[in-house]
C-alpha cells in the first residue's frame, strides 16, 4: 500500500522559507514521478512543481519559478519542496504526489497522479 506523508508546514511571514517534506512508502520511490499541489480555500488544488523518476527534470508553476525548488532524494524515499521568498498567496494546503507510471517524467495535472499525501498546511502572514 503506498503511503505518502507530508511534513513541515507551519505559519510563516511574508518573505519566509519553509522545507516541505514527503516521505514515501510501500513501492519503490525512485520508480516514480513526483509532484507538489496545493489548494487554497475556496479554489481548485493547482500544480506547483514536479520532477522526473531519477530527479534530472522539474518543471514549476510560473507563480512560484525561481522562489521554490523540488527535489528528491531516492536513497531516503524522500520528496521535498523548499519554499522561499514567500508570499501570502502562497498560503494553501500543500499535497506531495505520485504517479503509476513507471520511469514518469513532468506530470503537471491532478489526473496523472493516482496517490496523494495527507496535506500540511502553509501559511504566509503580511
């Protein structure tokens, strides 16, 4: 059963870092693509990042380009997301994701992606 947890959210000021982590189990994390949602209230989850099976591709939202960085590492079954330069609009529930496809590359759409986390919440004060 594949299981997907994520941590490190939290309330943070404007300007602000937060790392988020995504700890995987039951398959074999390096196998798969990987990617970051999140949703704020009232709106629909919307991508944020994602990165290829072996972590030699990411691909990021124009909103968040050059402020977050994703990564993984295979060896831990870990994905993470660090966040920089944070906005209040970055304010949302943050989703880590994986696919079925094996040897995934960028997958940018909820559709493509058949487990998700939990969520952890991010909050950026004025």
């Amino acid at each position: 059963q594949v299981q997907l947890v994520e941590s490190g959210g939290g309330l943070v000021q404007a300007g602000g870092s937060l790392r988020l982590s995504c700890a995987a189990s039951g398959r074999t994390f390096s196998s798969y693509a990987m990617g970051w949602f999140r949703q704020a209230p009232g709106k629909e989850r919307e991508f944020v990042a994602a990165i290829s099976w072996t972590g030699g591709m990411t691909y990021y939202t124009a909103s968040v380009k050059g402020r977050f960085t994703i990564s993984r590492d295979n060896a831990k079954n870990t994905l993470y997301l660090q966040m920089n330069s944070l906005k209040p609009e970055d304010t949302a529930v943050y989703y880590c994701a994986s696919s079925n496809i094996v040897r995934g590359m960028i997958l940018t759409t909820t559709d493509e992606y058949n487990y998700w986390g939990q969520g952890t919440q991010v909050t950026v004060s004025s």
